[in-house]
C-alpha cells in the first residue's frame, strides 16, 4: 500500500515537471526576448478573436468589426514603430500607452 503511494506521488511528481517543462519550450526565443510585444501581440490576437466571434454570432455588424480590426491594425503599426527606436523593444511607457490603447478598442466589442 505504501509503495503504491509513492509510486503514485512520483508518477504525478514526474507529469508536473514534464508539463512545466514543456510549456517552458513552447515559448519561442522571440517570445522570451520581448516578453512586452508578445503580450501585446496575444492581447490583439485575443481582441482580433473576440471581433470574428461577435460577428459570427451576429453580435456585430462587418462595417463595426472592420473599424475595430482598422483600429487594431494601427495599434499593431505602432507597437512595431516604438520598438524600432528601442532595439526591437518597447519600454514600459510605451506597453502603458499601448495598453490603454487597446482598451478602449476592446470596449468597443461586446456592446
């Protein structure tokens, strides 16, 4: 009975560190070189996603998802104009605006 506990503990110890692991190497050099664009990246992409769901449903007219998709677009161009001044990164003031940016785009979905 108790080495079938240990067994069992060790077995669950092992899927843990083999998942943690693995998400670890899920992330590109990209993606742990500019942890800032990629949130930024995965927030659009989010908001991109919300758009097309809204529009599926019938929540949102094409004309309203095209303005928000525009607007989306512009932030992206931004986001990518800041980090060419820094190295390919964009500072915390620059993650700020753009942040405040994409909220209120993204309180534009779902209204």
């Amino acid at each position: 009975m108790k080495n079938m506990k240990t067994t069992t503990l060790l077995f669950v110890m092992l899927a843990s560190i083999a998942a943690t692991s693995t998400q670890a190497m899920a992330d590109t050099q990209w993606q742990q070189t500019h942890p800032a664009r990629e949130q930024v990246n995965q927030r659009l992409n989010n908001q991109n996603q919300r758009v097309h769901n809204e529009v599926k449903q019938g929540d949102m007219s094409k004309r309203k998802a095209a303005r928000i998709h525009h607007e989306d677009h512009r932030i992206r161009q931004e986001e990518r104009r800041m980090a060419s001044h820094h190295n390919g990164h964009i500072t915390k003031q620059d993650q700020h605006i753009i942040n405040n940016q994409e909220n209120r785009v993204s309180n534009q979905i779902g209204q």
